[in-house]
C-alpha cells in the first residue's frame, strides 16, 4: 500500500474508494471505480485486476 493509499484511509477524502490487487504483481491499490473494468495496475500497467480480499 502506498503513502497516498494510507493518508486517504486515515483522514478520508469524502469519495467511496475500492480496493483493487494486481494479480500480476501483488500490488494493492484503492481507485474510485467500484468495477474492475478498465482498471490497470498504477505500478505494473497490468490489466490483471481484482477486488482485494476484505481484512
């Protein structure tokens, strides 16, 4: 999870944010976009993107 990633979770934006995981390169990743539908990987640009598992 990345700098930005944790900030947002702690103080909130006000948005609905999902969390997404890279099948590719296990990258964790939270996007607006509630469907993985044209998601990318922000580290690898790999289309291989499903929601993370809920901790």
């Amino acid at each position: 999870m990345g700098v930005l990633d944790t900030v947002s979770e702690l103080f909130g934006s006000g948005d609905q944010h999902y969390r997404f995981r890279c099948d590719d390169c296990g990258t964790e990743f939270a996007q607006r976009a509630a469907t993985v539908e044209d998601l990318t990987c922000p580290e690898c640009g790999a289309g291989a993107v499903r929601p993370a598992e809920a901790a």
